[in-house]
C-alpha cells in the first residue's frame, strides 16, 4: 500500500487518508477511539486542550477539556457521555470534523464549563463538581497542518519498537502540529486563539494504567519549528525515546533524549530540560511550567483501584533564541499515594 500525501511513516507503518474516518471496534471490551486538539495564542499566553475518546463497547465516551484562561483561572468539563456506536466524534456537546485529511480539522465543544480560580481543586472531583462555579460557554478551533502527519499503524509486531505507546495502548495513532485558530467563550468573555497547536487521533486497546509512566513534550515555535518528544518508562525497566522535531516544514525523527525535570512539592514538574539528537542536530531545550492542572484517572481491576495522576502543564519553552508555547504531560501510576515515576 502505498504512503498517503502529507504523512511521515515510521519503518513499518501504513496511513491513509481513511485512518481520518472511523475505525470499526474489535472485541476488546477497552477499545477506545479518540481525538485531540490544542490550540495556545503567544501574545495571551492562554488556549485549551479538548480530547473526545469512543470506548462504545463499555458505551460512553470520555469528553475531557481543559482552557488556561489569560487571567490565570482555568476553565474546564469532564464528563462520560453515553454512547452507542462508534460512527463519529460527537458526545457530550464536543463534535470533531475532518475537513480535509491530514491538513485541516475541526474541534468544538458548547455546554457547561466549571470555572476554577484554583486549580487544586482538581485534585478532588467529588468537590471539584460539587463547589466549582459553573457557566455557559463554548470552545472553538480551526487546525490547519504545519507539518506532516506521523504515525500511523505498525504492519507487524516487529515494528512495535517504533510505536509511542506499544500494542496494548493506542495501537494505532497519528498526530501532527498545527496552526491553531478559534475562540474561548467563558460566560460574558469571548477570549480570540490565534496562534499554533497540536493535534492527534488514536485507536485501539487504552487503559490509562498501561502507561507506568513517561514524559511527553508537545510545543510550537511557530509555522516552522516544533517538538514532540517523548520518553516511555515501560514497568519492565525498559525505556524507550522517541518522537519528531519540526524544522522548516519537516520532520526528523529522535534518535535520543534525556529529560531532566525540577518538581513542586507537591510532586508535579515545574520545568524541564530536554536535550534531544536527531540524525541532523542535537540541540538542549527548556520548559517552564505556567499552569498546572493535576488530574488523576482511576479505574477498577477486581477488588483493587489502579490510580493514573496526569499532570498536564501550559507551558513556556526557549530553543535558542526561539520561545513557543505547549504541553508537559506526565502519566504515571501512583502506588501508595506516590507517582512510580517521581522524581526521574
């Protein structure tokens, strides 16, 4: 088969411009599939993240959106919204369109938003939607490729090494960096996003517990420079390194990284350091933390509770004399009320 328009393939790998479609569900009762968009103004220094994942065999979606307000406040909904098939991203008041694969999507949301002057309060969700102040609002963005899509699905296990999160999470996945324009209404306000972004579409087997922990990256530097980089922390001892560096208009794949990372006291990054190799450059860039929303995701296996902490940070970065805007992600279990991960 051959290579789609507008895509950069792992060894291995297969996308075409159907993977934009639905995918039909296999039998695993965890099949999930799922898309995300991010969209972060550089002059406002504010945008949002929406994610919308079909898990139509246990039937309900999992609608999850988060926006770092200019004022500091952050607005967000989380919420499982039943459903029945998989024919569509639209549950929950968040709908999602391919406009035209592999260049240009569209993500939005309208209904509820908790509004949050603190955003400890997510550590907590029984009071997070129990005392949170609630308005209505919408969020809105127009995503138009800077680069090319990358990923797609392994044609055999013996490319897994090449996959982000292996066989058993998110088999299949692409994603890319955009140009990221739309709007944030929070009650009265109208809040304009004009600046870049992110997005991804994922399907296959996904317990959030699969992950023991890692380290994922997620920035612009505007329409020519971006990251995504990732290190994978498998429970087996096993780490693997990898992702995509965006220079004028192409990707190169990360050969290696090493992250170093500063943490609160309460256990989340602050600020990292992220020196990474590709088979052009090495090169050494900083993140810094602006806003931090600790959520956790829990799910029953038996008699016991397996608990995920995600800590997903708006973040400011410097590559030289370059500064561009995204997401430090970090997905771990917790046991014993400690990230497995802290503090490497």
């Amino acid at each position: 088969m051959s290579a789609a328009p507008n895509v950069h393939l792992p060894e291995g790998f297969v996308l075409t411009p159907e993977d934009e479609s639905m995918h039909t569900p296999d039998d695993l009762v965890n099949f999930n599939e799922s898309v995300y968009c991010s969209g972060w103004d550089p002059k406002l220094k504010a945008g949002v993240w929406m994610r919308l994942g079909n898990r139509v065999n246990e039937g309900h979606a999992e609608l999850s959106l988060v926006a770092y307000l200019p004022d500091g406040r952050l607005a967000c909904q989380f919420k499982r919204p039943k459903i029945s098939h998989n024919d569509a991203f639209d549950a929950g008041g968040l709908r999602y369109r391919c406009l035209e694969p592999f260049q240009r999507i569209e993500m939005v949301y309208e209904g509820e938003l908790l509004v949050l002057e603190d955003p400890e309060l997510l550590r907590d969700a029984k009071a997070l939607f129990a005392s949170a102040p609630r308005v209505q609002g919408s969020m809105r963005l127009e995503a138009t490729a800077v680069s090319p899509a990358h990923g797609g699905e392994p044609t055999s296990r013996e490319y897994a090494d090449h996959m982000l999160y292996g066989y058993d999470f998110s088999r299949g996945h692409f994603n890319q960096h955009v140009r990221s324009v739309g709007e944030m209404v929070v009650g009265d306000e109208r809040i304009p996003i004009d600046g870049f972004g992110w997005r991804d579409h994922s399907w296959g087997p996904r317990f959030w517990q699969e992950i023991w922990f890692y380290r994922l990256f997620m920035v612009n530097f505007g329409a020519d420079r971006g990251l995504m980089l990732l290190r994978n922390n498998l429970e087996s001892g096993r780490t693997k390194r990898l992702g995509v560096v965006l220079v004028d208009g192409e990707y190169e794949e990360v050969t290696d990284l090493d992250v170093t990372t500063e943490w609160s006291d309460d256990q989340e990054p602050v600020s990292v350091t992220v020196g990474f190799s590709t088979a052009r450059r090495r090169e050494l860039v900083h993140g810094r933390v602006l806003r931090m929303a600790p959520l956790r995701n829990r799910r029953k296996a038996g008699d016991e509770t397996l608990v995920s902490r995600v800590a997903e940070g708006f973040s400011e970065w410097t590559w030289g004399d370059r500064v561009g805007y995204g997401m430090i992600e970090y997905i771990e279990r917790v046991q014993d009320g400690v990230p497995v991960g802290y503090p490497t």
